[in-house]
C-alpha cells in the first residue's frame, strides 16, 4: 500500500514511529502535545489523536495527565521488533519480488545503497 493511501492517522503514527527509531523522541521523553504535532504537519488535531491513541494502545507512550504523552521506558526497542518484522512481512516480499523481476545483482543495490 502506498503511502498517499494509508489512512492520515497512519501516516502521522509513521511519522511519530520515526522520529522515535531515529532518536529525536528517546525513552521518556515528551511527545509534542496534540494540537502542536497538528499544527506543525497541517493536520486535524482529532486525527493527532487518533495516531497518538495507536500508541497509547500498543504501550509504546503513557500518558500523564496535565502533562502530557511521554515514550514509554523500553518503547524504542519494541517498535523497532514490531517495525522490523513488519517490514519483513508486508514490505519486503514486495521489494524481493521486483529485484527478482529486474534481474537486479547485489553489487547493483549496494552501489546504490547511499542514494
């Protein structure tokens, strides 16, 4: 499934998954509140919501009232697991099929690896 056909409130969670994996949210530390993550990507703060309660129901955030979202201690690893296998999954089948069709060698991938 191609990005532009996910649901919005997926595509926000994406990019809230992200931005955990890639370190800019570490365990314990704030989310950006609802209505500031929807004013920095344009989005319905419901939608914000929603992709937030994605988190809150898998146990990778807690909420604290008056406060606000915080990564939960040992979130990043677990979405990393859940991240990877779902690559390996969804995407990766897809991916291995059209290398296959192209007829693409290794050394043709790592040659573009860093593009």
């Amino acid at each position: 499934m191609s990005g532009d056909a996910q649901p919005v409130y997926l595509r926000l969670r994406d990019t809230i998954a992200a931005a955990i994996l890639d370190g800019s949210y570490r365990d314990g530390d704030p989310l950006p509140s609802v209505r500031a993550f929807a004013a920095e990507h344009g989005a319905n703060p419901l939608t914000v919501a929603k992709a937030y309660q994605t988190f809150q129901d898998e146990g990778l955030v807690n909420v604290r009232r008056g406060v606000g979202m915080f990564v939960a201690p040992g979130a990043t690893k677990r979405l990393l697991a859940s991240e990877r296998q779902a690559f390996l999954d969804v995407q990766w089948p897809r991916i291995a099929a059209t290398i296959r069709r192209l007829d693409l060698s290794v050394a043709e991938l790592l040659e573009h690896s860093d593009a």
